[in-house]
C-alpha cells in the first residue's frame, strides 16, 4: 500500500475513534450564539472562533474590519507546498419564530443522525469539518499544505467589509487558491465539488401614501393605494412568462462556457422528486427551462410583501406598501449595475417609490472547469467518497468569494458537505452527523493531494 493510502486509512481511523469528541466539540459551538444582523452574541463568538483554530494547529488573531472581527489562523506546511486558504463563516441567521423549532436553536440537540440547532449547517458544522480535517493531519503526520483559515464575521449581512479588510492582508498571504464549505450538496446527495456562486442584490421597494391609514369606505377610489401602486410596479418588473424588464439590470452577463455548459448538463436532476421534497408539485415560469439551467440563471424574488399592518385585517386605505426582495446574478454582472438598473425603473415607472438597499451585497463568483487545481479536487472527493462527485459550474446561492477569487485573483473551489435538507435559515437546522464525518475525511483527502504537487 502507498504512503499516502495509508495516511488516509490513518486519518479514517482517527476520525473514527474521535466521533463523540468532534461531536460534543460541534455542539459546544453551535451553543455560543453569533447573530450579525443583531449582535448577539459575536464579541464571545469572534473568541471562540479564534480558540477553535488554536486548538486545530493554527496561529489565530482577530482581525478589525470595521464590524465583526475576522478570526485568521495560519499554519506552513512543507516548503513549496500550495498555501490554501479555507474561507469560512461563524455568524449565523437570527433564530426566528422559537415556536417552529422543535428544540432550542443555540442548544444542540441529537436526532435520527442529526445535529439540529442554528449553524449545524450554515456555517458552524461545516467550517468545523475542514478545522478538524487540519487536526487530523497534524495528530496522523504532518500538515501537506500552508492553510490560512478565514472566518468571517458578516456572511450572514452581505460581507460588507470583507473586501476592504483582504486587501489588508494581501501582502502577507500569497496564496495559491481558495477552498470553502458551505451550502448543502448538489440534490442528487452526490458529493459535489462547486466552481462559483451567485450574487445576491437585497433590497426593499417601499410606496408611500397618506400619513396614516384611511377608512376604505370614506377614502376607497378617491385616495391614492399605495398597495395597488406597489402591485402595479412590480408587474413592469418582471413577465409573467418570468422575464425581469428592468432595463439594463443583465448588463454584463457572460454566458456559460462551453465547459461550463457541459458540466451543468451532466448534473444529474429529478425534477419530480425536489419538488416533492419542498411540497411543490410545479416550477416557476417559463415554461420548459431546465432546473440546472433556472439556478444559473439570474432570477428576481420577491420575499415578503406587507403593508405593515401587524397582521390584522382592516378595511383600511394602508399608509405604506413594503416588497422585499433579491436579485440573485451570475458572471459578469456587477451589484451597482443592478442598483442603478433599479432605480432607474422606479423613476420610470412609480417616482414616488423608494428603494432601499440595507447591507451588504454579494458579487457573483465563477471558477473555470478547466482552471488549476479542479482535477485534483475532484478526484480527492470522489475518492474519499468511494464515488464520483458532481461538478457544479455555480451554486444557486451566494457568499463573498468574489472578494477572493475577484479581490485577490484566486481560483476558489467549494466543497459543501451538508444534506440536501439541511434547512439553513430556517427552523429546525441539521447536519447529518454521517456527512460531517465524512467531510472531515474529505477536506482532509484533498489538503493530502495538493501537498503532492509541490
């Protein structure tokens, strides 16, 4: 057997004996609430964090950016080994409604194979996996790679300073690519390797009317509808075939590649079956776009639609109508772009509408199937896995790695390791604990195959 067949039989068998101690080390982190949007909690968190990469091997500090502290930890490895940076976050979404949980959010509870609690899976239990993943080469031999550990404090609130506050460390980096955990595997539960992600523009449209609101009855067809207003707005906005309208708001937008397309095409998909997971039984408009195609695409939702009326129904000429929604972009288009696109609309369409743009926003990423390092990946995973891994041009979500792979020029490869189910930002998150082990392995396997490129 090869030297490094048996390293990873080694690393297996650590992993293995270290189950229940990686898990109550889990459960201890997701019990320290770090809620950005909020505050709650993140001076203990940004500590904690620091200590996490302490005891994982690694130099740590904190790191000002002008909001919530980054925790970096560094470690060398073997002289003309790749520096990996592994990005990750240890903010987390506030915990919403405490009645749709079925335990408390920041007290991890165990059940049917799963850590439920807020972070098991975005991002506590996975950053955590490619931590130990860190310790367990350190404990079964040595370190393949250089690794700077970075994790940021403002993921959950658009990252808002991580740019500004990598430029700062450019200098002291010279890193050869970046590796991140997040979001769940692609919905085949395949092990998945994923070249970018996509942008995400949150914004508020807001249409004021009278002061307060006015009897329906004495006021109804005379006053001015702010609801109606914000109904008739949003259907210039977007088709019902599902086309956005808003002039100028793809500007930009680079098309698939050609490898990009053949990798999106060879995505397994059951369409029937994702639905009925999620209870639907139909996609949105237009009709037949394929599903891989719809999430490398860029879509406008609306998130909420309200009239700031605490629920009840009167009959009622209401004050203000609110739509909150996101634009989510792909390659090529740019936040500002989108921002400009819109108010341009809404000077257009409704003058007196306003549009507020709070935190925030992501730029999308991409990594070309044929840059450095995706083979290499790839494959680690596949073999950890005993199985191929699929290859997804972009996830249909969004995080900061454009401040990487666009801010510092480096490719940036994802290796998510939750469930398809994992219910992140709503009640009720989980981790499969199978996965997280697994990913500890995985993230492991790969470290191991770049430090053989040296």
């Amino acid at each position: 057997m090869k030297s490094l067949e048996v390293r990873v039989r080694r690393i297996e068998s650590y992993v293995e004996q270290h189950r229940e101690r990686h898990e109550a080390e889990l459960a201890e982190w997701i019990g320290v609430p770090s809620v950005s949007a909020t505050g709650e909690g993140m001076a203990e968190a940004a500590e904690f964090a620091c200590g996490l990469l302490r005891r994982s091997g690694l130099d740590a500090r904190q790191v000002d950016t002008g909001g919530w502290p980054l925790a970096v930890g560094r470690a060398d490895g073997p002289p003309g080994s790749p520096h990996v940076v592994i990005y990750g976050h240890y903010d987390v979404q506030p915990a919403g409604p405490l009645s749709a949980w079925d335990s408390p959010p920041f007290e991890a509870s165990v059940r049917d194979g799963r850590m439920y609690g807020r972070g098991t899976g975005d991002n506590k239990g996975q950053h955590f996996a490619q931590l130990l993943a860190l310790r367990a080469l350190a404990e079964t031999g040595e370190l393949p790679c250089s690794v700077t550990v970075l994790l940021d404090g403002e993921e959950e609130i658009g990252s808002p300073n991580l740019e500004p506050a990598l430029a700062g460390l450019r200098d002291e980096w010279d890193a050869d690519l970046v590796l991140w955990s997040d979001g769940p595997v692609h919905d085949s539960g395949e092990p998945t390797v994923s070249l970018g992600v996509r942008g995400a523009v949150r914004f508020e449209i807001r249409v004021p009317g009278a002061p307060a609101a006015l009897h329906s009855g004495n006021w109804g067809g005379v006053a001015a509808n702010p609801a109606w207003e914000l109904v008739w707005l949003l259907s210039t906005m977007r088709s019902p075939e599902g086309e956005i309208l808003v002039e100028g708001l793809t500007d930009g937008m680079v098309p698939l590649s050609p490898s990009e397309r053949d990798a999106l095409d060879a995505l397994p998909v059951d369409v029937p079956a994702a639905l009925a997971e999620v209870g639907l039984d139909r996609m949105d408009v237009p009709d037949g776009a394929g599903f891989n195609d719809r999430l490398a695409s860029p879509t406008f939702s609306i998130n909420s639609l309200s009239c700031l009326d605490g629920g009840e129904h009167r009959t009622v000429i209401p004050a203000v109508a609110v739509a909150r929604c996101d634009i989510r972009t792909v390659g090529g288009q740019r936040a500002s772009t989108v921002i400009d696109a819109l108010r341009a609309h809404l000077a257009q369409h409704l003058p007196h509408a306003e549009l507020h743009v709070p935190g925030g926003v992501m730029e999308a990423s991409r990594t070309l199937p044929e840059s450095p390092y995706t083979t290499v990946i790839t494959d680690a995973v596949s073999a950890a896995a005993g199985r191929p891994a699929v290859l997804v041009p972009a996830m249909g979500g969004s995080l900061p790695i454009a401040a990487l792979s666009d801010g510092l020029g480096l490719p940036c490869y994802g290796i998510p390791l939750a469930n398809v189910d994992e219910h992140n930002h709503g009640p009720n998150e989980n981790f499969e604990l199978a996965r997280f082990h697994a990913g500890i392995t995985a993230a492991a396997n790969v470290l191991l195959e770049l430090g053989k490129l040296r």
